[in-house]
C-alpha cells in the first residue's frame, strides 16, 4: 500500500503532509478528493496539513470528519471522487500517524501508482494561484452512506437480524470507529453497550484486537450476558470477536466464520493470504469450493480476488472483504455478516466455533536492530528451511501437523513467525527451533 507514515513531532511534520497531499492532488489530475481521519490527537493538524495540500494544486475537498478507514474508500466511489486520504495509524499507538492514499476506484494505490506519485515528487509541480483555489464541503452523511449501501446486500435478511434484538458490546478503542460502529448496531436492532466509543483519540488499551488486549471487552460481555461483543481497531478494517462465555476467540475466527457464512448462500471462490488459519480451507472444504492463497497485504489479496473473481476475502487478522460492497477490509461488512450467521443458524458463537476443527497459533515477531542483521539472521532460517518451502511470500513450510510461515518485514528490522497445528507442543516446539534457528 502506498503512503507515508510516522511520529507526530519527529519525522512527520505538517510541512511534509502538505507537501506530500499536493503530490497526491496533481497525481489525482487536481480533481475532487474525499478525506477522512481517525480520532488521534494530530488528526485534526494533520488534516489540515492534508486540505492545504490538495488546495494548493486546485483540488475540491470533501471532508468526512472521524470516520472509519473503510467509510473513505467507499465514499470515494460514492461521490465519485477522483481519489481520496484517510489519515490513520491504524493498530499503532498513538504517537504515530500515517496517510492512506486511495484511487479512484476506492482502493488503495498500487505500488506501480505510488511509483507514479514519487515522481511528481521528485520532479516537483505546479500550485495554482489564488483564484483557482476550490471550496471544502464538511460532509457528515459518509457513515450513513456506508451503512444503506451495506443494507442493500441481497443475500442478508436484515429484517431477520433486527427481529432478532442481539445484545452486543463494542469497543471501537476510542478510535475512528467511535460513532459508526454502535450507531450501524443499532441499526441492525441491536442492544448496544459502548465501550471505548468516544471520539478522543485516547487508546485506552493498545489498539489492535487481538485476546490480549480486550481484557476489559471480555469482563464486559460476561458481566451483562450479551450475545457477542465486538472489537475494531483505530481505524475499523479490522475486526475480533468476544463469545457469549466472554473469551476473546482471536481474530481468524472473524474470516472463518464470514466465509461459513458467505458460501452457505454463494457457489464461488475465496481469497486468503498465507498466515491466514487452515480452518478457511476446512470451511471451503464443507462447500465443495476452495480458498486461494495470496501474499500477505490487502493489496495482494485483492488483486488475487479480481483473478479468480473470488465471492469473498480476507486477511487472518480480522479482516473481511466482501466484492458486492467494496474490496477493502470493511468490519461492518464483517459484523453484518456474523450477525447473519448467527441468526440463521440460531446457534451461539461458542456453539459455531466448536463446530470448527481446534487449532492452535501461534505468532511471534523477532526484532533486530537493523536490516542488516535482520537479513543476516533470515539467511540462516533460509538454508534451514527453504528447500521444503513454499517461496510464493516469505517460506511457508507444510508438516504432517501443520505448518509455519516465516516473513521479513518490507520496511522494519523484524521477521515474523507463525505457527498452526493440532497439538500445543507441537506448534511451541517449532516456534521455538525457527527463533533460535
Ligand atoms: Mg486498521
């Protein structure tokens, strides 16, 4: 994905963000561009920084206010824009902030499009002169906008859903997602009980859902007997369930269960990357159809998805694609669709997950402390493992028992590791040999 990201203060400096928009405007052929943001606290200043840029090159502006990465994209293609911003961290904490560059079909820039931008850079461009300066429209209807087109997804009986009257906690970690999450609940008929829903910007647990983190989210669920309890990112791409017995089942149940879903009601394909959990292939396996692997990174995913004209796709971190709204992760297309599941299957999520083969993950990051002896270190785990390897993304290697996928980081010092399989031992023995390598 193309953008630029950063610390607040340090390396990421309005100056930069205007700079950088304004590049994006002539990129964008000076057109009209929707921009959204998450709750941090250099969001409004960054935001700024971004309206100015994309004035600057004689750009129209429409502003979304706090909304959830998702809502950008599709608001893009909605307005027919030439392109848009989301200016987002995502999952990282909150010193950081990042741009999001969005095209004109509502998904992000391809690499060969962010080389297209680097050079309007490099070759510096044009600002138009003061009468040519275009208006900012504050356009509050985007969530709304969002939610009647998810309303209009045929194979979903939302009458059914709302009939239902779910009890559901969501924890939206006072971020992007503060108000569309609890209020598209509503609209599903659900009890809501909001946790972290305020616009502050103050992540009061660490932004990505993963069971360590939604302590809170879990004792809440118990405490008020809700159906199920939802939490999101900074940014809303991303989504986690809590049980009704309140235990936070990790995030590669979210894709799980979609895809039961999705293919009870749909014959095709789906698309996965290769860390996603092996429980999609079981699942694929109940409906006679398969799931593709992609390289790891939604762009990947959804240029494989277009290839095989997949029905559905998705990323193990709790990230759901659904082709009849929008190829991005959108975790309101993933509320939506679990609801559903529930509904018509009258089980609960307890119920559903025992139904799934149990499998045990593991995954670990190694930090180093610099490329050089990243690289040095993924050498050695290279003339380990690679000649049983499959070197599509990274070494994803396949045993009796499961498997392991090793992956250096495009951009950081690290290398991460991940491990599936049957049995607990099994999956912490070779974690453990791959670190130690
Ligand atoms: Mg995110």
């Amino acid at each position: 994905m193309s953008g630029i990201r950063g610390i607040v203060g340090n390396d990421f400096t309005p100056e930069y963000v205007t700079m950088y928009s304004g590049a994006y405007g002539v990129f964008s052929k000076r057109k009209k561009i929707v921009v959204g943001r998450d709750s941090r606290r250099s969001g409004e200043m960054l935001k700024n920084a971004v309206i100015a840029g994309l004035l600057s090159v004689g750009c129209e502006v429409i502003d979304l206010g706090i909304v959830p990465t998702p809502t950008v994209l599709l608001n893009v293609k909605e307005l027919k824009a030439e392109g848009g911003i989301a200016i987002t961290a995502s999952h990282n904490p909150s010193e950081w902030n990042a741009l999001k560059l969005i095209n004109k079909n509502g998904e992000f820039l391809s690499e060969e499009e962010g080389k297209i931008l680097d050079k309007i850079i490099e070759k510096d461009f044009e600002r138009v002169k003061w009468s040519e300066i275009k208006d900012v429209f504050n356009d509050e209807k985007g969530v709304e906008r969002h939610i009647e087109r998810i309303f209009k997804l045929k194979k979903i009986n939302f009458d059914a859903i709302i009939k239902r009257r779910f009890k559901v906690v969501i924890d939206c970690v006072n971020g992007a997602s503060y108000f569309a999450y609890p209020h598209f609940l509503r609209r599903l008929g659900c009890d809501v009980i909001e946790l972290f829903c305020e616009d502050t910007g103050d992540f009061r647990r660490d932004p990505e859902p993963v069971p360590e983190n939604l302590k809170v989210l879990e004792n809440l669920v118990k405490d008020t007997g809700a159906d199920i309890g939802f939490a999101t990112d900074a940014d809303g791409d991303r989504l986690s369930i809590v049980s009704d017995r309140g235990v936070a089942i990790g995030e590669e149940y979210t894709i799980t269960l979609a895809l039961e879903h999705w293919f009870s009601k749909i014959n095709g394909t789906s698309v996965v990357n290769y860390s996603t959990t092996s429980m999609v292939d079981y699942v694929a396996k109940k409906y006679k159809t398969v799931v593709l692997r992609a390289k790891v990174g939604e762009a990947n995913v959804v240029r494989r998805m277009k290839e095989y004209n997949a029905v559905i796709g998705g990323e193990g971190n709790g990230g759901v694609i659904l082709p009849d709204i929008q190829y991005t992760r959108d975790a309101m297309v993933g509320m939506t669709l679990i609801l559903s599941l529930l509904t018509e299957s009258k089980k609960t999520i307890t119920e559903l997950i025992s139904q799934l083969p149990k499998l045990f993950m593991i995954k670990e990051t190694k930090h180093f402390d610099n490329l050089d002896e990243r690289d040095k270190f993924y050498k050695r785990l290279f003339e380990k493992y690679s000649k049983n390897a499959d070197l599509t993304d990274g070494m994803k290697i396949y045993y009796k028992e499961g498997w392991l996928h090793l992956r250096k980081s495009g951009t950081e010092p690290i290398i991460r590791f991940i491990c599936e399989g049957e049995n607990e031992k099994w999956v912490t023995k070779i974690i453990k040999e791959a670190m130690e390598a």
